[in-house]
C-alpha cells in the first residue's frame, strides 16, 4: 500500500524555476520544486505527510496556521531556519518521514502532539 502511495507521490511532483533551489513545497497536494533529482521516498513521504494534514484542516486553516506558527517560532528563534523546524506540522513530516507505513496508522490532528 505504502508503495502506491508513494508512485502517485512521485507523479504530483512539479519542477519549476519559481522555486528555491533545494526546497520542495506542497501546494494542494502537488510538490513544486526547482530540480527532482533530490527528491527521494522520504522527501515524497514527508510531503504526503502535509497533505493529509491539509486535508483535515480543510486546506486554507493548515496554510493560516502554518504562517501562523512560524511568525510566531521566528520571534522565539530569531532564526528563520529554527522556526520553519519547530513548526508543529514539520515537527510530525520530519519525526515519521522515514515511516513509509506512518500514514495507514497515523491518528487525524497527529500534529497537534508536537505543539
């Protein structure tokens, strides 16, 4: 099942001058990203993470709360690099994204554990 999910993944991966060289972001369950040579199973799993996050806030409250709690980490942090690493939603894609299997167990709201 996990390697399914990580073929359908793979094809929703986007290259794109617009993006940073070295950074993948999830817009609406699609990965955009300057260069997908980088881009491995973990990287694919990590962001199918944030999709399923998406999807039980509904999508635009994932994106408000995300803004949200890295403009409130970077006033913590004073790094924009710390904050983005500390953000709930990160926090949970980077602890499990070696888990292939995360998403068949993962409980809905998981990334409220890492607040």
């Amino acid at each position: 099942m996990c390697e399914k999910r990580l073929v359908e993944g793979r094809k929703k991966v986007r290259v794109t001058k617009l993006c940073p060289p070295g950074i993948c972001i999830n817009l609406l369950g699609f990965m955009f990203t300057r260069n997908n040579k980088w881009i491995d199973d973990k990287v694919i799993n990590h962001e199918l993470i944030h999709t399923a996050q998406m999807k039980e806030l509904w999508v635009l409250p994932f994106y408000i709360l995300y803004l949200l709690e890295w403009t409130i980490k970077f006033f913590k942090y004073l790094n924009w690099h710390k904050a983005y690493r500390n953000i709930s939603f990160e926090r949970e894609a980077y602890t499990h994204g070696d888990d292939f299997d995360y998403l068949t167990y993962r409980r809905p709201m998981a990334w409220r554990m890492f607040l």
